[in-house]
C-alpha cells in the first residue's frame, strides 16, 4: 500500500486526530521506505560487482588499446617535480591525439596529482611526459560492464 501523508492540524482542530491509524500510517510509512533504500542498496551493490578493478603493468609515453569491449575508466597517480607535465590523450586510431586530460607542476615543491578518464571500446589511449621527469605512483583501470 503506498504511503499516503496525513495533514496534520493544530488543536482546537479534530481533522488529524492522534490515533492509532495515524500512527500505524506513519510507521507503515517509515517501513516502505527502508525497504526502498534497502533494495536501491542492493541494486547498487549487484552493479559495483559487475565491475573489474585492474592495476595493469603500464608506462609513460606507450600507447595502450582498450580491447576489454566494454568502457575503461582510467586513474593514473603521478609524482611531480619541478617543471613537470603529463598529457592524458585518447583517439580511435593510434597514436590517439585527443588529449582528455594532463596534469604540471612548476613551482618548487613535489606534489601526488591523479588523472580520471574514459577509455570507449577499441579506442586507444596514453600518458605523456610533457615536460621533466615525472613519476607513474598508481595506475589503476576499471573495466565497466
């Protein structure tokens, strides 16, 4: 039975009486909707395992193709030093020439930055050292299915 919300009104009104089904109301109420937000939990959590979390071997300046057939999201962590760039770029034909993402550093001090992105099916895709040294800490690939 789907909640139906009682108007309540202040004494000396009797239009929303304090009853047992007003109350039974509220709670039938309550009770819906948890299990509403149990079952979205559980939708949630059958979509989580249809995904695959990989940390594959990968390097800078290489050209990779996404052949899984499904999308790809990919999170790379570098270290950056002084005067240090990495493009992040993705194409349907290699070398990929889109650049979807990059991430520098210029000042003085090393500093972490990470790079999301989305890899389409076949597309090919790549991290390029754009300037100085930097550093690949964590790359990471979700396969989304």
């Amino acid at each position: 039975m789907a909640y139906s919300r009682t108007t309540w009104a202040n004494s000396p009104s009797t239009d929303s009486p304090l009853s047992a089904a007003n109350l039974n109301n509220i709670e039938a109420g309550i009770v819906a909707e948890e299990a509403a937000r149990i079952a979205a939990d559980a939708t949630l959590t059958s979509e989580m395992d249809a995904v695959s979390i990989a940390s594959p071997s990968r390097a800078l300046d290489t050209v990779y193709q996404n052949t899984s057939g499904k999308m790809v999201m990919v999170a790379i962590t570098f270290g950056l030093t002084t005067t240090c760039q990495v493009d992040v770029y993705i194409g349907a034909a290699s070398p990929p020439t889109t650049q979807v993402g990059g991430c520098s550093q210029t000042g003085a001090t090393s500093v972490r930055s990470c790079v999301t992105f989305l890899v389409p099916t076949s597309y090919y895709y790549k991290a390029t050292s754009a300037a100085g040294t930097p550093t690949k800490i964590y790359w990471v690939e979700w396969t989304l299915h």
